[in-house]
C-alpha cells in the first residue's frame, strides 16, 4: 500500500514538473549604460555598502568659545536684529 501511495506521489510530482516545462519561456530586458567614450568604461555598483554618515555628535566647548569670539560683521549683525526685532512684535 505504501509503495502505491509513493508511486502516486512521484507520478503526481512529475506531471506537474512536466506540465511547467511547457509553458513560454519569461525573456527579461537587461540594462544597458550609456556613458562618454572619453570616460574610462568603469562602473561600481556596491549596494550592500552602507553611506558613512558624519558625526553629528555635540560641538566642543572650544568650538563654541571660538564662535562667540570671532569678529561679527557689522551689516550681517544689523540684519539679524531687524529679523529678530520683526519676529518678536
């Protein structure tokens, strides 16, 4: 009995094997890259790679004494006061 039951089982797997075999075949469009004849033909497709992000960690104190202490030009500072002054009312 089991050995009928593992013959309906093969013959079941290889009809639908069979049956698959006769359909069309999928045709897939490939790529194509078109770039400068000057240009060297190199091109680096990694996209496993992860971006390297910069550190956006605080600033150091130094940074902040630096820029409180730099020299302000006169029409920029005038302008950040009339904008501060027009935000404020």
């Amino acid at each position: 009995m089991r050995h009928a039951q593992f013959f309906l089982a093969v013959a079941a797997v290889l009809i639908l094997a069979g049956s698959s075999h006769a359909q069309e075949p999928i045709e897939l469009e490939g790529t194509s890259i078109i770039g400068n004849r000057e240009l060297p033909k190199v091109l680096y497709v990694v996209p496993w790679k992860e971006s390297e992000l910069p550190d956006l960690g605080e600033p150091t104190l130094e940074s902040h004494v630096e820029q409180a202490l730099s020299p302000v030009d006169r029409n920029v500072f005038r302008r950040q006061v009339h904008y501060y002054n027009s935000l404020s009312k």
